[in-house]
C-alpha cells in the first residue's frame, strides 16, 4: 500500500496516516480506538505530547502515536 506524503521545505513531514500509527500499534481497530479515547482525553483538557501547532485534536493525537507517546496496554480492566 502505497502512503503519499506532502513534503514542506526542510524536509517536514506534513501529513499523518494510519500506516504511520501501524508501526507503533500493529492493529487498525486498536489504532483507532487509542486515537479515540485521546482525542477524548484532549478534548478534557489533557496537554499534548507532542508539538503540533494549529492541528485538529485528532491530527495531533495521530502524531502522539506515531511519535510512540502514547501507548495501548491489551490485557483485562
């Protein structure tokens, strides 16, 4: 599967996609249920994790993902 990217001068990346949460959360449904439930944490008033000025709460917690900030424990509650 092929992922397109935009490119900003610097080399920044300025897209986030599943496939890049994949590597860090090898389940799509866990992806996201983890983007999910951080959105909600966000939206509560949770800080962010990562630097991502002026982005929807769901872009930035794609990126806390991503980045390996957040992490799903699987196991019983």
């Amino acid at each position: 599967m092929k992922t397109h990217r935009s490119i900003l001068k610097g080399g920044a990346v300025a897209r986030i996609t599943i496939e890049d949460c994949l590597k860090r959360i090898p389940n799509r449904f866990l992806v996201v249920h983890a983007v999910s439930k951080r959105v909600k944490q966000i939206r509560d008033g949770s800080e962010y994790l990562v630097s991502s000025p002026k982005n929807e709460d769901i872009v930035v917690a794609l990126r806390e993902i991503a980045a390996g900030k957040v992490r799903v424990i699987v196991g019983k509650k």
